[in-house]
C-alpha cells in the first residue's frame, strides 16, 4: 500500500471506523475472510431460523383410562357408561369443555390389562376455575352433589377397577 492509504488507513483505525490490522495483514484478506464469516454465520442461522417454525400444532388433550371390568359385571357397567357416564360426556360437550368420547375393548388383553379403555378428548388443558365452574353445571344438571357422586362411583367398585390413568395431548403435522 502506498503511504498515503496507510495514513488514511490509521486515522480511520484510531477513529475506530476501520478495524486495526495486525502486522503483516492486508484488507482484502480481511474482507475476504469477514465476508467468509458472515456468509458462515448466516447460513447456520437459517436453518436455526426455521426450525423455530415446528413441524406440528398443539392439539386437543385425551384422557384415557384403562378399566379392568370384574367377572359378570360386563354389561351392568356397560348399562350404567351409557347412562351416568354418557351423560355426564354430553354436558361438558355442552360446554365447550370436551370434544368427543370413546369406549374401547381391548379384543386380547393379557393378565393385568385393562379390558376397557374410557377416552375422553378435550379442547384443551382445564384450568381450576373452569373445572370448578364445569362441576357446578353438570351438578345441576344432573341434580346430584360432590358428595352424590363420590358415592355411587363407591357403588361401581364390585364392578370395576381403574388401573392407569394417562393424559395425552394430541399433536397435529403440518
């Protein structure tokens, strides 16, 4: 470089609008190598970019419960899901609270298997307020307390046992 351009060169430098370079350097290995640098830092951070974009959506929330049904109380059960328990599905629906329901067998349950499945699907996660405000509509629609209810499901447990409860959020692909 001529000496005029170095001049120049460290009067911007000292300014702090050119950066300083170590002895021996030119700029356009500078330049060449910022411009390398940037190009690098960009092409990583696209796809980083894009993989905050998720493959999937948050769906709704299934409850699934597995019920062992005791010997020769299969259809008494089935009698009181079709009744209490229905109803009770058709008032959160009601709602705005559940989605949808399902009652599944399982066709070839081993030893300590459920023999039903109780699935229930939801909007979303309920927060405390809602489910109390749900207890208090499906209370007076059905016309029965807290209290009430807790009995007659102390009432079911010659015909059932609940094994597992699981809650499972359903998660759509784009």
């Amino acid at each position: 470089m001529t000496r005029f351009a170095d001049c120049g060169r460290q009067a911007l430098t000292e300014a702090r609008l050119w950066p300083a370079m170590p002895e021996g350097h030119d700029m356009h290995r500078f330049l060449t190598g910022s411009i390398v640098g940037v190009s690098l830092v960009c092409t990583l951070a696209a796809p980083a970019a894009a993989q905050d974009e998720s493959a999937y959506t948050q769906g709704n929330v299934w409850y699934v419960t597995g019920i062992d049904v005791e010997d020769g109380q299969f259809e008494t059960y089935l009698n009181w899901l079709d009744s209490g328990w229905k109803q009770f599905r058709n008032i959160a629906a009601k709602e705005g609270v559940e989605v949808g329901y399902h009652v599944l067998v399982n066709t070839a349950a081993r030893a300590g298997e459920p023999d039903l499945y109780l699935v229930t699907i939801n909007k979303d996660f309920l927060k405390t307020a809602e489910g109390l405000a749900l207890e208090k509509k499906v209370n007076a629609a059905m016309q029965k307390n807290r209290k009430q209810f807790e009995t007659e499901s102390a009432g079911r447990a010659p015909m059932r046992k609940v094994l597992s409860t699981i809650e499972l959020q359903e998660l759509k692909l784009k």
